[in-house]
C-alpha cells in the first residue's frame, strides 16, 4: 500500500503529528482520571508518563508552524483566523461542557453560580478548553510583538518558560511555561518542515536518533528528582526546556517516518489529526460518562484496560457525532459558520486546531 506521503501530499505528516498529540491528549486525562477512580495505576500510566514532557509543546509547536502565513495580514483578517476562530469553539464548548456539570458548577445558588462560572471562564480558561484559549492569546502576542528581532522574541519566551513560574491563573502559567514552544514552531518552520523531509530521505538515521531520544527522555521522565515541586528529573528547569523541544522534533521526525510507510494505522492517526479540535472539544463528556459507568458496575477490574476502553471511547464518540452532524444544522459545533466571520469567504472553517 503506498504511504500517506505518498499520495502528493508532502505534508501528511503534520496531521499525523497532530494526531499523535491529540491521542496523547486523550490518553492522558482517560488514564488519569480513571486510574485515580479506581485507586491504582495500569500499563498505560508509563505511557503517559514518558510523554509529559513534550506531549504539549510539540501540540504549540505545531500550532505555530504556520503563524508565519499569517502574521502579516491585516489585523482583521488575522483576528478572523486566529482569534474569532479559536473563540468561537471555545465560548461555544465552554457553555455545553458547563451546562453538563451544571448541578456540581451551580450548586445551591443555581443560576446566579452559573453565570458567575462563565464569566470567570472569560478570564481563566476552563478545564480542558484552556488549550485553545491559549492559542488565540499567542497568536496576538505574537503579531504584535512581530517587529522584535527573532533572537529577543525566542530568548525572551525561553527565559518565562525557564522560570518555572507558579500562579493560581492557569492562564499565566501555561502562557509562560508554553510560549516557547509556539514561537519556535513559528520562527523555525521551515527547518521543521526540512527535518520531516530529511527524516523520509534518511530513515536509518532517523531511527537511530528517535532510539536515543526515547532512551534519554524516558530515563529522564521516569526518574524522581527528589526535589519539591519537580517530581522528576524531566520537570527540571532547562531540562523540561530541552526535553519539550526534543520531544516535540521527535514526534515530526516520527511522524513523518509513519506518514511515508503508510497503511491502515497511518491513516487512522492521520484522520485523528485531521479532526483534532472536534476530538480536543467532545472528547471530555464521553470520557467521562465511560469512566463512571466502569466505576460504578466493576465490569472491568484491570485499571489499564479500563483506561483504554475509556480513552477509546473518548477518541470515538466525538469522530461519530461530527460525522453524524455533517451537513446538518448542528455542525456549527464544530465548524464555524458564516455569520461568525469576520470576513466575507467561504461558509466553514476547517475543523482544525491550527487556523491557516
């Protein structure tokens, strides 16, 4: 069968990269809260602990890989791409996944709680929502720091990432520890997109080097640290910079080897990729219903194969309901619809977590 990048499509391996990311998006919170729901930990916590340290940055290091298409354009147009767009979904997702808590967010104040509850989200993003929240405030960071030299601009969000800074804001936090890894897949697009190529072209290499990369990073997210507040040796300031960063080249070098191989499980990932925000928005509320129902009727003792059922679920359910909902009036939940532009164009925006 001829590879996904086989197909004229040199650049299949960005949506297997992001694929790859969101499974262990996915992975990571089914694995989490099912291994805390039932007491114990199974064979997918290593998984999840071995990717902790670029399973987000390579996610802002995609997202910036094409910010340089765009950053020019008049504000309008830009706000369009990458701030209505990145709004709509997460106004639009924020109110459905509240409205499912409702009863745990309202309590017993009931609709005044409520209110509250999405008015602070406008402010400190909610739950799992927080990570397109974040792209939309890089974007404009971004363009409007776009006349300060490359050099300053990549040292500067280095030096907030190194920091290691603490906050009650998830906002701050994750802006100052993620920041980085979006500016250098904007600044260093074209020598990603020169590493994915290089890797397709030089596959014993490539291999060689993603073999030493697993053996440095897994050695170095697995072992304690002894520290407080770093519980491993990866969590340590500069070396969770060099790991996020390796980590995510990893994932495009991989990628792009699984893009040029091809086949069945290629395509899969690639088709995860592809639908990544219709995942990242929907995954949450199947996830966790699979998990109570797991929990609650012990059909299944083994906490690793109830973590993989429950991710499962959670990758499913939300590819179903968009394929359910196509062409139908209830798409808009996850493509944005024409009177939610700024600029007059086509009628949808492609269901992705990156705009272009």
């Amino acid at each position: 069968m001829a590879g996904v990048g086989d197909t004229g499509d040199r650049l299949a391996w960005v949506d297997i990269a992001k694929g790859i990311c969101i499974l262990l998006v996915v992975m990571m919170h089914s694995v989490t809260g099912t291994g805390d729901a039932m007491g114990g930990e199974g064979f997918l916590h290593p998984v999840v602990a071995f990717a902790k340290p670029f399973r987000i940055p390579d996610f802002f290091l995609l997202s910036g890989l094409f910010m340089g298409r765009v950053i020019d354009r008049d504000w309008r147009l830009f706000s369009d791409r990458r701030v209505v767009h990145f709004a709509y979904f997460y106004l639009l997702w924020l109110v459905i996944q509240s409205a499912a808590r409702y009863g745990k967010i309202a309590g017993d104040d009931g609709p005044t709680a409520f209110a509250a509850h999405l008015a602070h989200a406008l402010i400190e993003p909610y739950s799992t929502l927080w990570f397109i929240y974040l792209l939309a405030v890089f974007s404009v960071v971004t363009k409007a720091l776009r006349r300060v030299p490359d050099a300053v601009l990549l040292a500067g969000a280095a030096v907030l990432q190194i920091a290691d800074i603490r906050s009650e804001s998830t906002l701050i936090e994750e802006f100052c520890a993620r920041y980085v890894f979006f500016v250098a897949g904007y600044l260093f697009a074209g020598r990603i997109f020169a590493l994915a190529d290089a890797a397709r072209h030089r596959v014993r290499l490539a291999l060689c080097g993603l073999a030493a990369w697993a053996f440095v990073e897994g050695w170095l997210a697995l072992a304690p640290s002894g520290l407080p507040n770093h519980p491993t040796l990866a969590s340590l300031p500069l070396v969770s910079l060099a790991l996020g960063a390796a980590g995510a080249l990893a994932i495009v070098v991989a990628a792009s080897l699984l893009g040029r191989v091809g086949g069945p499980i290629a395509e899969a990932v690639r088709t995860c990729g592809q639908r990544s925000i219709v995942i990242y928005l929907a995954f949450s509320l199947p996830m966790a219903a699979t998990r109570e129902i797991l929990v609650r009727t012990g059909a299944i003792a083994d906490i690793g194969l109830a973590s993989l059922i429950v991710m499962t679920v959670a990758v499913l359910l939300p590819l179903v309901l968009e394929r359910l909902v196509r062409g139908t009036a209830l798409d808009l939940l996850f493509v944005r619809p024409r009177w939610c532009r700024l600029v007059g164009s086509e009628s949808r925006t492609r269901p992705v977590l990156q705009a272009t």
